[in-house]
C-alpha cells in the first residue's frame, strides 16, 4: 500500500520541479519504511526583509502506526537558498533518523 503524501508550500508559489523531487525523494522514503502511514512536507520561504536571497525550510513530518519522525531543516544564513537543496538535505536527516531508529530498536531472537 503507498502511503500518502501531502505537499504544501508556504510563503511561495507551488512548483512542479520541486514537487518531483519531494516524490522521488519520498518514494527512498517508502522503501526504507513500508509500514509508513502518511508523510506531509512543507517547503516555506519565510519572510527575510534585510535579504536579498530566499532562505527556504522544510519540514517533514513522517506518521507511522506507532509513531512519528519529525524533521524540521531550518533556514541558516548562506544556506538552504536552494529549494532542492533543501529538500534533499531534509530528507536526507529524515533517512538517518529512520535508519538510526531501526537499529536501535529491540530484536526479537
């Protein structure tokens, strides 16, 4: 069953391009955690009145059964002026803490 996926973005027009790159990078997501019940992501571009270069954040927020994975990539000055770079390093903190979670989880021998 693939779960379902909700892409908002705030502060700044919907793009198709970065909306692919969310999917492609959700679908990494789907295989590493099949018992995935939904995924909403949301790129923002706060507002930033001294700058001249868009800052984008994502926020990624992963549901499961028994649980929650909630990674949040906020602006930092000088990053993060790409959306999709931004994205892939949000889903990239979402990948370590799921793999970081699945070993630490208890096994059953």
């Amino acid at each position: 069953m693939q779960a379902p996926l909700e892409v908002r973005f705030h502060n700044l027009l919907p793009s198709p391009m970065v909306e692919t790159a969310i999917r492609d990078n959700f679908r990494e997501i789907e295989q590493l955690a099949p018992e995935l019940v939904s995924c909403r992501v949301t790129i923002d571009s706060p507002h930033r009145h001294h700058e001249q270069n868009k800052l984008f954040a994502v926020t990624i927020d992963l549901r499961f059964a028994c649980g929650a994975v909630v990674v949040s990539r906020r602006p930092v000055q000088g990053a993060n002026e790409d959306a999709y770079v931004a994205v892939r390093d949000a889903f990239d903190a979402a990948r370590r803490q799921l793999m970081s979670a699945r070993s630490s989880a208890p096994r059953v021998v």
